[in-house]
C-alpha cells in the first residue's frame, strides 16, 4: 500500500510539473505571484494607477489587473489607525462591493461569491459567464478580487475555447497565486 501511495504521488508531482513546464512566475507586488503559460504582455497607467498583465493563448485570456492606492493616499494613514477588526471589516466591504460591481456589469448580480484567503491576503471568487464573440457562445469567466497593501489584485481567466485544454490553462493560472507571507 505504501508503494502505491508513493508511486501515486510521484505520478501526480510529475503531471503537474509537466503541465506547468513553461509557465512564468510574475511578482505583482505586495509578496504576490501568479503564473502564465509564458511572459504576459504588461502596461502601467499612471493615470489610472493601474498595471495590467496579460497573455491570450488558444484557450484562454488571462489577465491580472494591480489597482495601486485603493485607499486614498489621504485616508490611508487614518485606516491604519483603525484597530485590526475594523480594518477587516471595510476590507471585506471593499471587497463585496468590487465583487458586486463585476457581477453587475456582467449583469448577474445573483452569482454565488465565496470568500477566499490566500496567506494573508482575503479575497473573493466568482464565476460570470460571457458571449464569446468569435463563436457566439456562452463561455464562462473565473475571477478572484485579492486585497493587500493597499492593492486590489483583480485575476481573471476567460475561456475562449471551453475544452479540456482550457480547463487546464484556468486550473494551473487561477491555483498558481501564491505569497510570501
């Protein structure tokens, strides 16, 4: 039994790092990384205070989005202040509201969010479902809002292809985020 157990997992190690082999560890900052299946094109807006990372493969458009300073420069210091539970709290609140706003515009506001926590960095996850306009079908788009430092990390996977190769691409992208922390 132990020799299968062992040979299982060797098995599930090798497959892994097979369908990873390629994939680029990115540093979107804060002690947050997330790998693509090669090196995503990146754009700051100053303007906007945003950096976008994107890659589109057969399968899949992936995209992390860093919204730096979403706490005002002002107030930031102010929340700081604020004992651990309160700033939890308008955490949370910032992080329903940027999920409501994702879903409102993808008009389904009655998705299902859940609660994610990745080290110590909280988010949500969320699924939308879009019109692919090459196809003209329903392709369904996987995102996690990720707070920290003052960052909002958006991460999204959108299917352009709903096959089985895409469902890989989705599953290694949205399960490589990972900390420091």
């Amino acid at each position: 039994m132990k020799h299968f157990l062992l040979i299982s997992i060797l098995w599930v190690t090798t497959y892994v790092a097979k369908a990873q082999s390629g994939w680029i560890k990115v540093d979107l900052g804060s002690g947050l990384f997330i790998s693509f299946p090669g090196n995503p094109e990146y754009k700051f807006s100053a303007d906007a205070k945003t950096g976008n990372y994107k890659q589109k493969t057969e399968n899949c458009f992936l995209l992390a989005i860093v919204q730096y300073n979403i706490i005002p420069s002002n107030t930031y210091s102010q929340f700081l202040g604020y004992p651990k539970r309160v700033q939890d709290s308008l955490i949370n609140i910032l992080l329903d509201n940027a999920a409501k706003g994702n879903l409102t515009m993808a008009g389904q506001l009655g998705n299902k969010v859940e609660k994610i926590q990745i080290g110590n960095f909280s988010g949500r996850q969320f699924r939308t479902n879009t019109i692919n306009p090459a196809t003209g079908q329903s392709t369904p788009d996987f995102i996690k809002i990720i707070y920290h430092s003052n960052k909002l990390f958006t991460i999204q996977c959108k299917y352009l292809e709903n096959n089985t190769e895409g469902k890989s691409e989705m599953s290694i992208f949205l399960n490589s985020i990972v900390t420091t922390d």
